[in-house]
C-alpha cells in the first residue's frame, strides 16, 4: 500500500511537472511565469485563510490539474466557503492591481490570466473552489438534498464546459489542455464532502 501511495504521488507530481514544462514551451517564459504567479497568489490566498483560521500547516498534494492544500482537521461548512473563496478572490486582487501596468506584457498576461483562474475557480464545479462552496453551504443549509443538489450542479456545469471546449477545440483550435481538464474533472467527482 505504501509503495502504490508512492507512485501515485510521483505519477501526479510528474504529471504537474509535465503541464509546466507544456506551458513553457508552448506560451513562452514570460507567461509560463505569470501562470506560476497567479496559482501561486491562488493558493496563497487560501493559505491566509488558513492561517486566519488556526490552522497552521495545511497539508499541499499535486494532482494532475494542480495543487490542492488539505486541512489537517475538519473545516465547519462556513470556514470551508471562506477558505474556498479566499484563493479567487486573492487572483481578482492580482488581476486588479496588474491593470494598472497592463502596458507591459508580463502584467497584462498576470492580469489575464489571473481573473481567468478566478473565473474558473468559481464555477460551481467540484473540487474546483466554487464547487466546494456550492458543496458547503448546500450541505450546511439543506442536508442530504444539499449534497445531492451540488454533485448534480456540478456534474451539469461540467457538461455545459466539455461541450463548450469541444466546439472551441474544433472550431478555432484552442488546444487540448482545457479539454484534458476538463475529463480530469469528470473523474474527481464523488458525492462526499470533499476536504480543501
């Protein structure tokens, strides 16, 4: 059991390796860089929320679509929709604050790609930070139903997008990241509480 936990870890860190490595060569050095920045100030906002909180060493996993910062101890459905919300909101202060040097290119893509990333985080899409808030404050208000109404949610928002990336993919060529994301995500969703 040990050694399968083993290469799954490698297996995901090799796989988040692998989309730096595509995103570089593909986009160039300047945006791979802005791309590094916004996921980090991303998961710095959360990492605040913790720290805010008490929660002082959230454990942090790579997976194929990123990096996820598990609490050590179990979240109240509020605290977990604050600490969900903290990383968009963390991206929306940095795209805001790029504007300003948006003559520049490494602040415009920053800019760019920054409310992107928010945008997507707060689609109801679970594990995406939306999805959990969808996922908390449902559970928190209507139980069982609440669960069932996220995981529905979710499920119907991840259709909407694979049709949306297939038609983009065809029509105007976007590429097959988005559309691989987007499949990663079919595969995360469970219908239990999911940690942050």
């Amino acid at each position: 059991m040990l050694i399968r936990s083993f290469f799954v870890k490698m297996l995901s860190l090799l796989s988040f390796l692998l989309w730096l490595l595509l995103l570089c060569y593909c986009e160039g050095p300047l945006r791979a860089l802005a791309v590094v920045l916004a996921v980090t100030f991303h998961e710095c906002g959360h990492l605040f929320a913790f720290w805010l909180l008490g929660e002082k060493r959230p454990r942090l996993s790579f997976h194929a679509l990123g990096l996820t910062l598990t609490p050590r101890r179990m979240l109240s459905y509020r605290h977990e929709a604050a600490v969900s919300l903290c990383g968009p909101l963390v991206n929306l202060l940095t795209a805001l604050c790029s504007l300003p040097f948006s003559s520049l290119s490494f602040f415009s893509a920053l800019s760019a790609i920054s409310f992107l990333l928010a945008f997507v985080h707060l689609l109801p899409i679970i594990p995406l930070d939306g999805g959990r808030i969808c996922f908390a404050l449902s559970q928190a208000r209507f139980g069982e139903s609440g669960v069932r109404f996220a995981a529905a949610l979710s499920r119907i928002t991840l259709c909407i997008s694979l049709f949306f990336f297939l038609y983009f993919l065809l029509y105007y060529g976007i590429g097959l990241a988005p559309l691989f994301s987007v499949l990663m995500l079919f595969h995360e969703q469970q219908p239990y509480r999911y940690d942050l």
